[in-house]
C-alpha cells in the first residue's frame, strides 16, 4: 500500500479506467488483425515519443522560469510540486507506453496480440495524465502572457 498512499487520486483513476478499457478492448471487443499491430504499435511510439519529448520540454522551461513571481507563490502554495508530480508521472507513463510498444515490436504474432490490449489500456491512461497536465500547464501559461 506505501506505492498506492504516494500515487495521486487522478493518478490512480486514470490507471483503472485504462485497465478497463483494455480489459474491454481484450473481452469483448473485436480484436484487430495481425498484421496491423505492428503498424499500430510503430504509431503509438512516435506519437507518444513526440509527445514525451514536449512534456520533458515543458518541465526544463518551467524549471527555467522559477524567477517569476507566480511559479514563486506557486511554490509557497505547494501548487508547483503538484504540478511537477504531475508531470513526472506523466512523462512515466508515456515512457512506458513506448517501451511497451518497442517491447511488443520484437514479440511473435500472438503476443503482439496482448501486448496490443495493453497499449490501449495504456493509451488511455496516457490520455488522461496528459489531459491533466496540459490544463495546469495551460492555466501556467494563460496567467504568465
């Protein structure tokens, strides 16, 4: 339980509703043919990949601009380690999702079956902490312009 007490709430939601929805996709849903895993895991890592590197950029100018008057009341607030936790388990999350993708990339057909149901859960997890770090680090933003 010591991992679950440190995980945030939004966090820890994102991952169910992700683990969900691969559970759907993997029992109920029609699956998808073989041959385009391969092409939808290829996607799924640049995409995310892209995206992993622009949250790594969001958090260096960030750090960059600590001189500022709000990200200095933000840390008196506590908001800026919340908004860094956040996008640390974001970037986790999406560094997951590519390795999970290069991972399934070297499996043999019948795994990358699984491994497809996986990322989609995954996907959805990543979606949501996105999300949620996109709309602090828009209000960041929208406040400091």
């Amino acid at each position: 339980m010591h991992i679950l007490e440190k995980m945030n709430s939004a966090l820890l939601l994102s991952l169910l509703i992700g683990c969900g929805i691969g559970f759907l996709y993997w029992f109920k849903l029609p699956h998808m043919p073989v041959a385009a895993i391969p092409n939808f895991m290829t996607t799924l890592s640049s995409v995310f990949a892209t995206l992993l590197g622009f949250i790594i950029t969001a958090i260096a100018l960030l750090a960059s601009l600590l001189d500022k008057p709000l990200l200095k009341n933000m840390q008196k607030t506590g908001h800026y380690k919340r908004l860094m936790t956040d996008a640390f388990y974001t970037c986790l999350v999406l560094l997951v999702l590519v390795l999970t993708c290069l991972i399934g990339l070297m499996l043999q057909s019948k795994h990358q079956e699984i491994v497809a149901a996986i990322l989609i859960g995954l996907v959805v997890m990543s979606m949501l902490c996105l999300l949620q770090t996109g709309r602090r680090l828009f209000n960041i933003i929208k406040v400091i312009s």
